[in-house]
C-alpha cells in the first residue's frame, strides 16, 4: 500500500499579496521575471516552513509559481490562439464572478510543447523541502471542453478526441520525468469528473453527442496514460475529483454514486482525494467500491469557507466512512486547494493555515 500521509492536502496555498503584486508588476511592465522568481523562492522556503512547523510529512510549493492549477499546460504549450467567443461559465457560490480561466484561448493550431511544465518548480522544491514532496499536474480532460472550438481547432484537430490524445501525450511525457526526478507524490487534479456527477453536466454531455459512460470509459483512459509507471515503491500516484473551486465558487454538486464503480476500480491510482466537505458531495455509501489496495483522503475541511469545522463533527464522519471501507484505508485532508487559481479563495492566510492545523490535529486524534 502507499505511504500513508494521514495528514494531506491538495498543493495549493493563498498566494501571499507579495507574490501576487509581484505577478501583476510582471505583467504590468515594471518587475523583471528574475525578480518575480526572487520573490516567489522567498514566499516558498515559508510555506515550506509552516507545513514543517505544522508536522505535515508531504511538501507543496503552494504552487505559487503558477497562475492557476491548469495554466502551465496552456504556458508551456504553443498552438493556443484568442478568440472572442462567449465565454459561458456557470458558477455558484459567494460573491461576484470568478476570475477568467483562460477559456478565451482556444487551440488553433499543431500542439508544440515549448518547455516542461513543472521543471522549475520541482527542482527547488525537491532542494528546500523538508521531506517528500508533492507536485500536481493537471488531467487532460480538463482541456477538450475549454479549448476546442469548431471552424478554429478542427482543421488542426477533427474532433475532441483527437485534441485529448494529443494533450495526454504530452502530460503522460511530464508525469514521466517527475518520475525520473523521483518525484515522491504525483497528483492528477481532475475536476472534469464532476460531468458524471452532476444531471446537469451529464445532460450537457448527451446533448454534445456523447454517451456518458463512454465519455468515463475515455476520461479513465487519458488519466491512466497519463500516470501510467507513477506507481511505484515508496511513492504515491493519486487523483483529485473536484466539483471546481475559484474563489470559493464551485460549478457542479452531485454524490460520486454515478462513477464510482467504474472509477474507483479502473482508475491506475494509489489514492483518490475526494470533496466531501458539504452535502454537494453526497454521502459515504459509494466508497464501498474501493478496492482494498487503495486509499481515499477525505476531503472534509473546506477550503471554500473560512468557518472552522468542530473536531467532534470530523471524527464523526471519519468513523462514518469507515463503515464502507477499512479505517486504515482512510486519511484526512482540506476538501480542495485553497487557491485552485492565484486569486484563491476568500479566507485569510490565517483561518487557511488554523484549518491546516486541524486536519493534522484531528488526524493524529483518529489514527493514533
């Protein structure tokens, strides 16, 4: 079985306002990226340390050098061209609208991969951190919906598929060298799933054209390819299903019912890191179809509201869960990252870091 890491988390922190003047400097003209990464490698070495200080055993960069979980796919890649198509994002949630996701560029052009997505970012990592480390990759079917638009992608990719394909080659090649860094925890955020959750995104499937089951039999194959050798002795390959998170918003709800036989089972992971901090996720009884040689991190902390859970109510829903699958099979994580995207979700850095102290906390009471 993999590590155990009872105390997880999902990679990404709430950028401190130092990194996030910084990127707009960048961008704005008047800050070199040398000094940008200066500022970044500074805002890491302390995220290091309060994990460390926290007692967490796996180590994440925050990931403070990306703009967003998915970004640096769409960074390191050419072949992407604006458009000014609608963009139609269904969001719930507190506040006003999300941040733009990039979902204005669409591919226009042969895929030509310009640099590695996440080179820079392991090797400082793995030199300054405390312990394993964690690095996270976006799933290639996060990309086919956003960026295949008919009459633009089409003469260079026929259909969503082809467009997939391409885009697994590519992160299967990534997920391949985090491997040969001997990178210990690979992780694959994957908040597309949510189709097969959710009735409305699976009507939006059908009226695509597509049969939901078959969209899932090909959603676990690109997923697969993709982390196929991560599994291996002393490391973790796992997988994030995800409802969306934006600054606190989320665009899908369902229980995992609908997948998890087929998930659960065939999906080539060592643990699944699943939401389960509201009612949006259902309940525990489809955890019955994980097999014995997995683990689920219960995502149970929210990471979209700023209210503290009550330790009592987490050992509760721990020992919950438990009865669908064995306790030793089970550990405790924050539901989603704190900052899916660079402008996070609306909590302080302190409330953030007070829940991480209560996922360890709680984990030690519950598996000591």
């Amino acid at each position: 079985m993999a590590l155990e890491y009872r105390a997880d988390h999902l990679g990404s922190f709430l950028r401190p306002e130092a990194v996030k003047n910084a990127r707009a400097s960048v961008q704005a003209g008047s800050l070199s990226a040398q000094q940008l990464e200066e500022i970044e490698d500074k805002a890491i070495l302390e995220v290091l340390d309060k994990q460390k200080s926290i007692g967490f055993n796996i180590f994440s960069d925050g990931e403070f050098r990306r703009s967003g979980f998915q970004n640096d796919f769409m960074e390191s890649v050419e072949g992407f061209v604006h458009t000014d198509r609608p963009v139609v994002r269904i969001w719930k949630g507190p506040g006003g609208d999300p941040e733009a996701q990039g979902t204005d560029n669409v591919v226009g052009a042969k895929l030509t991969q310009t640099r590695r997505l996440t080179g820079a970012q392991t090797a400082f990592l793995k030199t300054h951190a405390a312990g394993p480390v964690k690095m996270t990759v976006p799933s290639p079917n996060q990309f086919p919906a956003l960026v295949f638009q008919p009459g633009v992608t089409d003469p260079f990719y026929a259909t969503r598929t082809d467009l997939l394909n391409e885009i697994t080659a590519i992160l299967r090649a990534e997920v391949a060298a985090l491997v040969q860094e001997g990178v210990e925890y690979i992780q694959v955020d994957a908040p597309r799933y949510s189709y097969f959750v959710d009735p409305k995104w699976r009507q939006v499937l059908k009226d695509n054209g597509q049969d939901p089951e078959d969209a899932l039999d090909q959603f676990i194959a690109a997923d697969n390819a993709v982390l196929e050798g991560a599994r291996r002795a002393g490391a973790v390959a796992a997988i994030h299903l995800c409802r969306g998170n934006n600054q606190s918003k989320w665009y899908a709800e369902g229980g995992y019912e609908p997948l998890a036989e087929k998930a659960f089972n065939q999906l080539n992971v060592d643990r699944f890191l699943l939401e389960y901090d509201t009612d949006r996720s259902g309940n525990f009884e489809p955890l019955r179809f994980v097999p014995k040689d997995k683990i689920v991190v219960l995502g149970l902390v929210s990471t979209k509201d700023a209210t503290m859970e009550k330790q009592d109510d987490l050992l509760r829903r721990i020992d919950e869960a438990a009865r669908y699958m064995p306790m030793e099979n089970l550990t405790l994580s924050p539901q989603c990252g704190f900052a899916s995207m660079a402008a996070g979700n609306i909590m302080t850095e302190d409330q953030q870091w007070r829940k991480m102290e209560l996922v360890m906390e709680t984990a030690q009471k519950a598996w000591s």
